[in-house]
C-alpha cells in the first residue's frame, strides 16, 4: 500500500535503494557482520543494519530492501526493544521491505532442491514469526548468482513470489533482449506442473545491481555528491539531472512498460546510509521533469529455457565453478542428508514425546544455519577464499558432530528404542544442552578409515534408512582382516547370519589414507532397510579354528590380468580392454543393448590467458588452453587390476591412470547399475601447468549434438552443443561455452538407447561430440580470473600437497523408455543414502521385544514416485511435511502419473487431526495468497 504506483502517461523510474551482503566470500561471514580482517575488504553488515534503520526512521519518505536473513536475524537479536519496536513499524509501514528472505541468496548452478528449499524455509518463517504476514517478500532477488536455473524459478513461483529480479545473463542474451524489448519476460519454470503454477515473471537489472554511471552515493564511491547551494561555483545539479534522466531514457528504451527500475547500492553499501539517502533525496528533489511516455506492449512473452552458462564477455564463461571445490560440494551435499536425517528422527521423537511446543532446538538449528550459509553463492559454488571455503565446511562439521550425530545417538537410543516415548522429554533436553555419544560416526567411511570399526571384536552397525519406502544397500565396513579372521554379520531382528564378503583395501585408497588407519579389508554386506526406518546388525570377529571353518569369509585377491577382463551381474557386463587398460564396451543383459563404451580420464590445461583473450581459468571461469584435454595417464595406457576369487557380492575392476588418478568400476549382485568411483589428487602443478580433470565417456550413440542436463537434481533440460534457445550464439569457447551444471545426472541418447551418468555432487557436464559426454570431477589452478575472489583456486589439503577428491559416478545404460524410472529412483537414493553408526557391543538388552531390532516410522511406505522431501518439526511444534512427484510429466508411462498418497497415520501412532496446506517455503498458508497473474 505504501508503494508509489507511478503515473500512467510518465516515465516512472523506481529508486532501489539496496545493499548486497554475501554470506561469506572474500571474508567469512562472521568477519562480514562485524567488519573484521578490513585489510581484505571494508565492510561490516552490522553498521548497514544500523545507519539504515536510523536513516529510514527520520524520513517516512525513505525506503529501502533487505534480503540475507543470515545477517538480518542476528542483528535483530542484538538490538533491544525500542530499535525492535522501531524496526517492526518500519517493516509495516512498508519502509523496511524485505524481498527474498532467504537465509542466503543460494547459488542455482551447485545447489540441490531439497537444500534450497530449505534454506528458504529457514529465511522465510523467520520473517513470518518475527513481523508476521505483512514481512512476507513477495520479489525474489538473486542479483548475483553467476547464473540462473529453471527449477529455481519452479520453486520461487511455488513459494509464492510474484516476481523474479536477476542481474547476471550472458552479454549476447542480454544484447539481444535489450534490443527485442524482452528485458522482462514471463518465465516458465516447469514442464510439468500446470501453468501458471510454475510461471514467474522474471525482470533483468539494467546494471546488474548497481546504480547507473555517476550515481553511486556510498560513503566508498567515488562519483560526487549532489552539490546543490545556488550561490556556489561547484553547483552540479543540472549536470546531474540532465545525466541522470538521459541514464533512464537509455533504459527506458530497453523496457516494455513506463515503469523501470534502478538499483542504488552494491556489495556491502549503506554502512553509512546517510550518504546515500541525502543524495538520493536530492536526486528526486531535483529529477521533478519525468517525460511523457506511451506504452507499446501489453504482452510478456514466455521463456521456458534457463539461464546457462553464463558469459559476460568473449571467452568469459562462469562454467568453471559448476565443479570448483569438489570437496566441499560434496561435503554440502553429504550435509543435506544428515539435516533430513535429523529433521525425521526429532519429528518422531518430539511425537512420541508428546511435547506440544517449543521444540525446535536450538541445538538443530545450527546445523539448518550451517546449510543455509553454505547455499550462498559464494559458498557450495566454490568461490569463496580458502579461508572461507574452510569456515564454510566447518560450520558444517560442528552442525553434523554436535547436532545430526549425537541428535540420532540420543533419540534413536534412549527415546525411540528403549523407553518408547516416555523419557524423550529428557533426552530432548540433553540433545539441548550437552548431550554426549557413544555412538560413532566415522566421517572417513570414503577412505576406509575408522578405527573403532578396525579395532573392535564385535559392534552393532545401526542402519537407518531417510526414504519413505524400503531399499536393500550394500554396506562396506573397514575392518582388519588379518588372514587368522572370519567375520559373522547377524541381522539382529531375525537371527539371520548374512551373506559376506571382504575386498582388500585398493592401492588408491591406501595412498589417499597414507599414514592414517590400517584397516585392511572392507567388510561388505547387504542391508535390508524398511522404510524410513532402520534395521541393527551384529558385526563379530573370530579367530579362525577347525571347528569354525565353515563360516570362512571369501576375500578376493587383486592381480593383473593377463587378458581383457569382463565383469557381470544379473543386470550388466562389462568389458575392459587389456591393452588401454580402459572400459570398452556395456552390455545390458535384459534388454540385450550392448554398446561401445570408453571411459577415459582427462584433463585441460586451464588457461593463462592468450592472444584472443587475457582471460585465465580460475576459481568461476572455465577456460582451458586447448580443446584438446591430456590423457591423466602417461602414456595413454592405464594399469588395469582385477578382484578375483569367489565374489558373492561385489566384482570391482582397478584403474590407476597415474598416481593421482584412479577409478574403480564395480557390480554388485542384484543391483541394476554400474559403479565407477573416482579419486583425483593432489593434481600436480610443479609443472606450472592448471589442470582441469575430466571423466569422458565415448560412445556409439547417435545423440547428434544433444545432451540433458538435470536443474537442482529435479526436472531435466535439453542441451545442444553450441546453441541456445533464445539467439543466435557466437560461440567463443568450443569447450567451456558448451558446460552446464549437472547437480544429479547427465545422459545421451538415440532413438534407442540412452547412457546415463548420476553424480554424487554437482559437477560441470557437457557433450562436445555425437555418443560421448564428459564430467569434470576435479580442479587445480595456479592462475587468477580476475572475478573478485583474487586467489588462485590452488586446494592444497590437509596435507598441503592438493586436495584429493573421491567421488562416484552411477552408469546406466538402457532403452530411453526405461532409463526415467530408474534414473529417477536412484537419483533419490544417492542423495538419500542410508547413515551407518556403529556402536560397541550391542545396545540392546536381550529381553527387549524384537520389535526394536527393526523399526519403520511410517505407517504405509510411500509409492516409488514419490518423495519424502521434508519431515520436520517447526518452532511452534507442528509438523511440515512435503511430499513430492519425483517424475516428471513424461519421463514414465507409468510412473509419471498423479499419485494419491494418504496422510492420514503417515507416521506411526499418530493421528492427523488438521491439515493446511502451506507455499512451499512454507511461511504462509497457500489460500491466503493471490498470487499476480499476468
Ligand atoms: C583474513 O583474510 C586472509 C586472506 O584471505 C586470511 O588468510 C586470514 O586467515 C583471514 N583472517 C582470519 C582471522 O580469518
Ligand atoms: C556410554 O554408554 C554407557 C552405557 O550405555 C554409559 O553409561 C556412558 O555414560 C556412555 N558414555 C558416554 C560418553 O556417553
Ligand atoms: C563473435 O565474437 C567475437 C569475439 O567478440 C568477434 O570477434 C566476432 O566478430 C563475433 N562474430 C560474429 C559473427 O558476430
Ligand atoms: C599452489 O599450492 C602449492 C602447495 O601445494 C604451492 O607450492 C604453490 O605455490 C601454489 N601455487 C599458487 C600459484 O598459488
Ligand atoms: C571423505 O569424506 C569426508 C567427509 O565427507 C570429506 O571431508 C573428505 O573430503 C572425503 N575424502 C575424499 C578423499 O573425498
Ligand atoms: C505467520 O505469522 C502469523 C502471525 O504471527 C501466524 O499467525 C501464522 O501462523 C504464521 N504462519 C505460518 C505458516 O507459520
Ligand atoms: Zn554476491
């Protein structure tokens, strides 16, 4: 109500005052807020917050927008009553206004929908529980982001917002948008969900977010102030105006209606807001002239693409960061689970408490805040400084240790096993205050390392499983395995002894691990897992005797092979070629497809810069030196090894591709995908030369150019190498110009057959001929991209010498017709994989009821198609609950379809007594809002 509406037959420019605050990036987020380590950058968000309420609170005129929520809530709990009193006036008036309202403005490009949605949550219910309805933003502004994704605009339209503001597309998108006047247009989030549902109209700043030229009023600017007395020789006032009403017809001409708007501020302004707003009131004071102005178009048109890759020059194109920080990345990802994890079990808990309010720890919360910082566009995107990049996964680390670990240890052993509901109350309050674990939990399960497993005679493996619906995972525990050993694995709740086998620690691990832990087997099992639930299994460790032989443990032995090599299950067999050492062909054994299929790993030389361009690879750029990438192995030829021996379970093919570079491919029995895990580092650069490592796959499939890409792990986009749906491309960068995020899966495919490439992390992806496809899965550069970080993207680890990196790829090689529905499911279980804690002996009393061996928490598992997205508890102690179609409209004939799901007994011993149905950010009611229609 508060907003000047403008006039119809004027140019009417709106004056955005706005600071923009990232939540870490060339300082951490704590230094940000308080204006530490200046040396680096001036800039402290405690004294915006404070000059900004000041300078609002003398004029009712001013206005101003906020959006990091990161920052805004801690200010707010600094201040006292009256400056809180003060600051809700401000917010009703429609003064203060906050738009966005996330917890950060998230990266789109490395970030997964489960955490987005999550980090907005965390944003959005603050202001709603703070200020009420009238906080609720209504904008969205991601004026930063190196890029922009469809689904992100999906779940802003779902979230209810009206509107979209960015500042980052490609020059030649934009130049051509200026010019067709398509500088706002309506965007159409999803293919699948019904218009207008996922449409959100989507305006693109003139300036980026800065003001135009000359108008930058900040304390830290350089252009003059408006000097306005009369009598006085420096008057400028009419050589301001004249600027700036000739800075709103330029920008005028690119915009359809007689409304524009003009962002006033920049990174970290306002932290002497009166700078601005004295000049800024001049400025309107003084602009009173606005001209006549007729307006052409009555009509948006729709886009339905995204915003990817982003260039901002020739030869400049942000794809770099789609991988920089690959430990991180999947550290964040990692994270993501444990925060559902705990969001499930404190629900269950909290249920069978009884407690009815005031649930949410404070305790959980800084693992939420932990996530929500850590989507910031500067965080999981990999762009932050080391010394952020470090902050950042140590505040993960502290919200996993001293919240998801020890909330699991605490609920799932004193509340939910043993005393069924009636001591939660207490173990709550423990979980609150200190709560300690007996519990562990290894974080170096990649490595195969965790002492407590290697060193203990017998341990319970407690499983839990965060999908609604059952899944058998096979579980691989470091364990020494001296040949005097045998190992008994007993699921506990049928007596059951369980199917083994130990697979001796590879090379590639030993050599990650170096001088840590000496488990030298992994004891491999499989785990039947009920829905949302979890499952207890006894791991004994026996000297061998003759009375005892019968229980022996088959432990492959790994030996070169002397001829090519073909691994199989039910499902596939593949076939590695002696000679190159590398993959050679796939056969689908069902489906009979049996295909040619190279694997290689690669790498490009990031560039220094050349004669077309200064431009080096860096931390966001992507820009290799020559299309042509380097074998990671010296002499084209790769040192193939082979795990023999009886192999019940698990058949695993050894690559080493140099000694920083290796693979293992691997079938298990029963399950319909290949394995292939990766290990990269430290990447050498004593040779002075950056380098960019990739996994290529070749294949004979007639994709022709064609290429698709997942957004935020959910809906999947067309790609076409060197084109865009929107102009006509000047491509400058045959390879980097053609790389787009992939957060869950890339695949190729024919008329026929399709290959399918899901990731455990997000990654860059691209296709750059007809059958293959590419990921890059690591990076190490010795240049600088002169984008702001000012540091070389150079991770040398914890060792110093660079970062290792182990991560996997799942294949699927299939008919295009069947690919969906299993892409689909094992897309949710890799970001939803189950969480194995041990603990020494057993918890449990033997006159315990078998009942707790084994416990699912909800009532019906979930129908394949759909996903548990969010069980949680909210501060006021209701329930959110999200469920989710995780196929999209034509990925499945049958599966696609609607589902009808009951929530009624959801969850176990609990009755539903009201439902209402909230935006997906969940911070208002949906039938409270009207969302614009356009
Ligand atoms: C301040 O920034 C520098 C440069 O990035 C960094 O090395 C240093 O660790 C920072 N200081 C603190 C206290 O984080
Ligand atoms: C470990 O468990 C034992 C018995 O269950 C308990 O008495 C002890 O307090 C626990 N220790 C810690 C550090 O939690
Ligand atoms: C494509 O871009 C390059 C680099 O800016 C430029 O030199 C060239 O003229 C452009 N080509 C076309 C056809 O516009
Ligand atoms: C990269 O890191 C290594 C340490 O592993 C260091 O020796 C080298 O000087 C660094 N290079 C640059 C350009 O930062
Ligand atoms: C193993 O996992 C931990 C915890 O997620 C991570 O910090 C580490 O980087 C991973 N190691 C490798 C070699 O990827
Ligand atoms: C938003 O805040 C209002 C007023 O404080 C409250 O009544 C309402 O329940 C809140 N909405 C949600 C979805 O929490
Ligand atoms: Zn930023």
């Amino acid at each position: 109500q508060s907003c000047n509406q403008g006039e119809a037959d004027k140019l009417n420019v709106h004056i955005v005052p706005h600071t923009h605050d990232d939540v870490g990036w060339l300082k951490t987020v704590d230094q940000y807020y308080y204006g530490a380590n200046s040396s680096i950058a001036w800039a402290g968000v405690q004294y915006i917050l404070d000059t900004v309420v000041q300078q609002l609170s003398v004029d009712p005129t001013r206005r101003f927008i906020y959006v990091e929520v990161a920052f805004f809530s801690r200010w707010w709990r600094e201040q006292n009553t009256e400056v809180q009193q003060e600051v809700k006036r401000l917010v009703q008036e429609g003064r203060l206004e906050f738009i966005l309202g996330g917890w950060s403005m998230n990266d789109e490009a490395a970030t997964h929908y489960n955490a987005i949605i999550d980090q907005m949550t965390l944003g959005l219910r603050f202001l709603n529980d703070t200020f009420g309805p009238c906080a609720r933003p209504r904008v969205a502004w991601q004026i930063d982001p190196f890029g922009h994704s469809r689904e992100q605009a999906s779940l802003f339209a779902q979230m209810g917002f009206d509107g979209l503001f960015f500042g980052r597309l490609d020059y030649q998108d934009k130049e051509t948008r200026e010019m067709k006047l398509k500088m706002e247009e309506i965007w159409r989030g999803s293919q699948s969900l019904h218009h207008p549902e996922a449409d959100l109209f989507t305006g693109l700043n003139e300036n980026g977010y800065n003001p135009p030229a000359g108008f930058c009023f900040d304390a830290y600017c350089k252009d003059d102030p408006i000097m306005d007395d009369p009598t006085l020789e420096d008057n400028n006032v009419k050589q301001k105006v004249d600027d700036f009403i000739s800075a709103a017809h330029k920008q005028a001409k690119h915009f359809r209606t007689n409304h524009i708007m003009m962002t006033m501020g920049s990174d970290f302004q306002y932290s002497n807001a009166k700078a601005w707003f004295k000049n800024l009131d001049k400025l309107m004071k003084y602009v009173n002239s606005a001209v006549r102005y007729k307006n052409c178009f009555f009509l948006w048109s729709v886009k339905s693409d995204d915003f990817f890759p982003y260039a901002d020059a020739p030869h400049q194109f942000w794809t770099g960061y789609f991988t920089s920080r690959p430990g991180l990345k999947g550290y964040v990802r990692e994270s993501n689970k444990y925060l559902q994890v705990c969001n499930q079990l404190e629900t269950v808990a909290h249920l069978r408490s009884g407690m009815k309010s005031n649930l949410r720890t404070s305790k959980s919360n800084v693992l939420r805040a932990a996530m929500g910082v850590a989507q910031h566009h500067d965080a999981v995107s990999g762009t932050s400084k080391q010394h952020v990049a470090n902050d950042y996964a140590k505040r993960l680390y502290i919200g996993n240790h001293r919240v998801a670990f020890k909330t699991f240890y605490n609920l799932v052993k004193n509340c939910l096993f043993l005393q069924g509901g009636r001591h939660c109350k207490d173990v709550i309050s423990s979980v609150i205050t200190e709560g300690s674990s007996n519990l562990t939990f290894c974080d170096y399960m990649n490595i195969t390392l965790c002492d407590f497993t290697q060193n203990s005679n017998r341990f319970t493996a407690v499983v839990y499983n965060p999908l609604a619906r059952a899944v058998s995972k096979y579980i691989r525990i470091p364990v020494d395995c001296t040949p005097s050993y045998i190992f008994v694995v007993i699921e506990l709740v049928t007596g059951a002894r369980l199917t083994t086998q130990l697979v001796p620690v590879s090379e590639a691990t030993e050599s990650v691990r170096r001088n840590r832990g000496n488990a030298n087997c992994e004891l491999v099992f499989l785990a039947k897992l009920p829905a949302l639930g979890y499952n207890s299994f006894s791991i004994e460790k026996y000297k061998s005797s003759a009375t005892n032989k019968r229980l022996f443990t088959p432990k492959g032995k790994v030996v070169n092979p002397s001829d090519d090599i073909t691994i199989s299950n039910e499902f596939y067999s593949v076939n590695f070629n002696r000679n190159s050492g590398l993959m050679d062909s796939i056969v689908n054994i069902e489906s009979g497809i049996k295909i040619p299929v190279h694997q290689d790993m690669l790498w490009y030389n990031g560039s220094m810069g050349n004669n077309a361009s200064k431009q080096q690879s860096g931390a966001y750029i992507f820009r290799p030196n020559s299309s042509t990438p380097f074998h990671c192995s010296n002499d084209g030829k790769v040192k193939l090894s082979v795990l023999t021996g009886s192999n019940p379970l698990v058949q695993e093919v050894y690559q080493k591709f140099s000694d920083w570079a290796y693979q293992v491919v691997r079938l298990y029995k029963g399950i319909k995908h290949i394995e292939v895990e990766w290990t990269v580092g430290p990447i050498p650069v004593k040779d002075q030369w950056g380098k960019e490592v990739i996994s290529r796959y070749e294949t004979n499939i007639d994709s022709n150019g064609y290429f698709y890409t997942d957004a935020n792990g959910r809906e999947v986009l067309e790609r076409k190498k060197n084109y865009r749906p929107t102009w006509k491309l000047n491509q400058t960068e045959p390879v980097a110009g053609n790389y787009y995020p992939v957060n869950s899966r890339i695949y190729i495919r024919d008329a026929h057959v399709q290959l399918t490439v899901l990731t455990d992390r997000s990654q860059g992806g691209s296709s750059l001929s007809s059958g293959a496809l590419e990921l890059m899965v690591h990076r190490r550069l010795l240049g600088e991209d002169s984008k702001g970080v000012a540091e070389p993207l150079n991770e040398t680890g914890q060792f110093g010498d660079g970062l290792i990196t182990r991560g996997k790829h799942w294949l699927l090689l299939d008919t295009v017709t069947s690919s969906a529905k299993q892409h689909r499911l094992l897309g949710e279980e890799a970001f939803m994989s189950p969480l194995v804690p041990h603990q020494a002996d057993s918890w449990f009393n033997l006159d315990l009821a078998l009942f707790f061996l084994i416990q699912s928490f909800i009532v019906n598992p979930l129908p394949p198609n759909i996903h548990l997205l969010t069980l949680a508890t909210t501060n006021s102690g209701e329930l959110l609950v999200r469920l989710e179609h995780q196929f999209a409209k034509h990925d499945d004939d049958v599966l696609s379809q609607p589902v009808t799901v009951s929530l009624k007994g959801l969850i176990k011993n609990f009755e539903v007594k009201i439902v209402d149905e909230l935006l997906l950010g969940g911070n208002a009611l949906k039938n409270t809002i009207n969302r614009l229609q356009w």
